[in-house]
C-alpha cells in the first residue's frame, strides 16, 4: 500500500521543518548535507505523524512556553525536560 499523496506532502513540510530548526541550532554534532539531513528528519516526521502529530491550522504541533524547540510540553511549567 503506497502513502497517500496528501500524507507524503505532509511528511516532507515536517522533513524540511525539522531539518532547518536542527541547523537553526548551534551545535557541536556532526554536519549533514542536506539530503542526509532531510533523510532523518523525514524518518523522525513519519515518528510524528504515528504519534498522532498534525502540521496544519487546526492542529498545529504542541509548542513549549519556554520556546525550546525539544520540548513538546504546551502547559505551564518551570523547566523543559529534554
């Protein structure tokens, strides 16, 4: 059974998304070429549409308080766990 049109769309919005946030971020990790990079981040963004997470107006991912970016948490808290 081959992914919906709509799903694969779907699943390369959050590829790119999450790609850009991880080198919008300083880091001492690896550097990926941007193949490499959006090849993960389209693994994780199929992660999230399994869970249940939506990019769109009507359910837009869970956002932190705090705006880190690793925390999915949208109530009030003191400290993001990572």
């Amino acid at each position: 059974m081959s992914t919906p049109r709509e799903v694969s769309e779907l699943i390369d919005a959050l590829a790119y998304d999450v790609y850009d946030i991880y080198y919008g971020i300083e880091h001492s990790g690896p550097r990926y070429d941007r193949e490499q990079g959006v090849v993960a981040a389209r693994y994780l963004a199929r992660r999230l549409l399994r869970r249940g997470w939506r990019k769109t107006d009507r359910a837009p991912l869970p956002r932190c308080p705090h705006g880190t970016v690793t925390c999915y948490d949208p109530e009030p808290h003191e400290r993001c766990e990572m």
